[in-house]
C-alpha cells in the first residue's frame, strides 16, 4: 500500500541550494523505501507523468525540476550493509556525504577520494559526475561495485559488472535518465589519514610546475584570485601507517574555516557586489593574507571542507593537457570583457575512466571552476568561459550550469551513443525525462 504524507503532497515550490533552479511538481513525495518508489513511479507513468528524484538540491542546473512527481529522498538514508574484509558498503541512495562518512568513520573505512563539498547524496554526487583531484585517482562514481535502481516500467533492477553490466557502465553517471538509484555499493578501503599541505604561491610559477605539482601529489589542486598574480596551492598526501594526526587548533581551524574562509568572504562578496570597482583591491588584500598551513586528520575532514557562502557555478573538464590555455582563457575573458570576479578560480586534475558519461571517460583530464556570488549575474560571464573551453573539446560538469546540447556533446564523448542504447532499454517512455535531459541527450 502507498504511504502518503500529506504535508509533503501539498508543498508547492521545490528550490536548490543556489536558489537559480525551481520546480512546481504536481506532487513531491517522500518515500520511505524502494517498493514505495517502485509504486510512485508505476502509478506516475501509468497517468502519463514523468519523474525525477531530488537530494540535497546541490546541481545548479535544472537536472531535477519537473513538473510531475519529485521524489525527495530524505528519508532514503543510511546504512544498509558492510563487508570489513572487502571493504564493501552499502548505503541508500538518500545518504548525505558527510552522514556517509561518519558512517564510514564508524566501521574503520573511508572513500578513496571526495569533493570538496560534502553536503550532496550520495546518488545526486555520483550520478552528476561528482569528482575531487588526484592524477591517478578517479571521481566518486569509480567507487561504485554494484546499484539498485527503479526503472522506467517501476521494476527494482540491480546491476554490476556482472549483472546487467552495460547497464552499470552507464548508471554510475546517469544523469537521472535511466531510473530512480535508491541503493550504491562501494568499495571503500581501511580508514587513512592525510596531511594537508596549503600555501600561496605566484601563479607563473603554479602554472610552470603544474604537471609536476599534480604528479607529486596524492592530490593537488589551486585557486587563483582574479585581478591578482596569486594562487592558494592544496597538497594532500597520506601519513605512513602508524604517524598520528596532527589537526589545527581549535581556534585557528575556527579563525580560518569558518570566520575568514566564510563569514569574511561573505562579507567581501556583498562589498564586491555593492561596489564592483572595489573588487580588485579586495581580491589582492585577501590573497597578501593567505598565510601556508599544514596539518593532519582522517581523510574526509581534510578532503571535505565548510562551504556557507552561497554561489553558482559552472566548471569544464578539458584534456589535461589544454589546462594552462584554458586558464589563460578564462584570465581574457575577465580582462576582455572587464569583469570584476571576487571568487576563485579552482583548478583540479584526475584520472581516466571508463564510465560512458562521466566527464573524464577515456582521457586524463583537468576541470576548471568558476562562481559568481549567487545574487550576481553570471550568464554573460559563465557563457564567455563556455565558448572558449568548449573549442578545447571540454565537456561541462553535468550538475554545474552550461548551455550545450546533444548536438555538441554528442562528439566529445566516445560512448554517448552507448548510454542512449540502455536509456532506450530501461525507460523507453521517458518517465523520467525533463527539459535538460531533452536538451543534453534528446527525447
């Protein structure tokens, strides 16, 4: 029997973190289980209504709105199984990252590799491409051995490399597209601590050693502060078995995470906005404080870190070759159009994979980021960047805005028409289509 909330039911606006992206869906739905998604999504497609299901609203682009049923999946939380000798875990698909990693934390293991943001799901961070920074390390959807999903007919399917493989070649970045995930299998490994290495740096030199920077490293990545010559360099590499943590004080972890990083950047952002002419002068103030840091703690607290200054963003994956043209690419763009950018441009690297969709399939690859305080306009600025990245054939972050279509993404990726193929399989009637997936792989 169908479980309905009817205070969920009535709801009327569903809204992202950004605040960019809106739905009005018909209903929005909190299930408890996958036989509860399994019945919406029947009873849904049986009425003609399409589907899409909604995490933590962390994507800037409109992935999940929809006029039909959005499905929240809140209360699809927490731990389902672990295996301690394999390192084997399974979580629904509901699960916040930083709920995952308490969890993780609790029975000795940890992810191999995180963002750099732990508020998403687990399902919304790994069918959006969701990825960190390491030259031989993939993004989070390499990590996963096996899912459960509902498709587009309401059957609960699972697959894996030996189970329905081509279907799990796709899934692990689904966009959405071929079913509500509702369980994730991951391979986990024994709880490690890493040592993080901070210190500014003159971009010339950044952008001289940056193959070696990112081939030293365990992980390595950068911000450079428009309208200055400065970049904040992060080194993360793990302690040797047996040294023990060493973490920031209490108060300088303070001082810096929270007051300096979030409420005075905040700050500087609202001036900036206020008085655009000013933001040069406060980007070079900021980036002359930076001071170098190092410390140590279990992985996730140095992977992860606190975001409370709302933004939106787009970010491009390139060949990791083009990464210096496309930096010095986005430099002309702020220059040539004379904008006034106050927030960062991060820069990050990883490995290949062999996910259809995922935005580093088949290629080393280098990921450009960049934000505009979320009440700033950013379309002209975001669409400047686009035009230049997409002639280096970058593909964009799929839960990070951009304006590109099936015509143009179609030939950057060698397996596009793979994932149609097991789209067409699994939700031939498109119940789980919107406007940006007609947009980004057709109808």
């Amino acid at each position: 029997m169908l479980r309905r909330d009817r205070h969920t039911a009535e709801m009327a606006t569903w809204r992202n973190w950004a605040g960019n992206q809106h739905a009005q869906p018909r209903s929005i739905e909190l299930p408890r289980d996958t036989e509860e998604i399994a019945l919406l999504v029947k009873r849904a497609a049986g009425e003609g209504r399409r589907v899409k299901a909604v995490g933590a609203g962390h994507s800037f682009t409109p992935a999940a709105v929809t006029d039909g049923t959005l499905l929240r999946l809140d209360r699809l939380s927490g731990l389902v199984s672990s295996d301690l000798s394999s390192g084997l875990v399974t979580v629904r698909a509901g699960t916040p990252l930083h709920q995952l990693n308490a969890l993780l934390a609790d029975l000795g293991l940890a992810m191999s590799n995180l963002g750099d943001i732990d508020r998403q799901t687990v399902s919304g961070a790994t069918s959006t491409g969701t990825h960190g920074t390491g030259s031989r390390l993939g993004g989070l959807a390499t990590q996963i051995r096996a899912l459960e999903l509902v498709v587009g007919d309401g059957s609960i399917v699972t697959c894996s490399p030996d189970e329905r493989p081509e279907l799990f070649e796709c899934a692990r970045v689904g966009l959405g597209a071929l079913g509500i995930v509702t369980a994730i299998t991951l391979q986990c490994e024994p709880a490690f601590l890493l040592e993080a290495d901070e210190r500014p740096m003159p971009l010339d030199q950044v952008m001289a050693e940056l193959d070696d920077l990112a081939d030293t490293n365990e992980h390595f990545e950068f911000y450079w502060f428009p309208h200055t010559d400065i970049a904040l360099t992060k080194r993360n590499n793990r302690l040797a078995p047996g040294q023990e943590a060493r973490p920031l004080k209490r108060w300088r972890e303070w001082l810096e995470d929270e007051f300096l990083a979030n409420s005075v950047f905040h700050a500087i952002c609202a001036l900036g906005k206020a008085r655009p002419s000013l933001v040069p002068r406060l980007n070079n103030t900021a980036a002359k404080t930076l001071g170098a840091r190092r410390f140590s703690a279990p992985s996730h607290e140095v992977f992860t870190s606190p975001r409370r200054v709302r933004f939106v963003e787009m970010e491009y994956a390139v060949p990791r070759e083009a990464i210096r043209d496309a930096i010095q690419a986005v430099q002309r763009v702020i220059e040539r159009d004379n904008l006034q950018i106050s927030f960062p441009i991060e820069v990050r690297v990883t490995a290949p994979d062999d996910i259809p969709l995922s935005t580093a399939s088949g290629r080393d690859s280098a990921y450009v980021a960049i934000h505009r305080y979320r009440s700033e306009q950013f379309e002209g600025y975001f669409r400047a960047v686009e035009r230049e990245l997409k002639a280096m054939a970058g593909r964009p972050h799929w839960g990070k805005m951009h304006w590109r279509t099936r015509e143009d993404l179609q030939p950057v990726y060698p397996r596009f028409d793979d994932f149609l193929a097991v789209r067409d399989q699994v939700d031939p009637e498109r119940v789980f289509a919107n406007h940006y997936l007609d947009t980004v792989l057709g109808r």
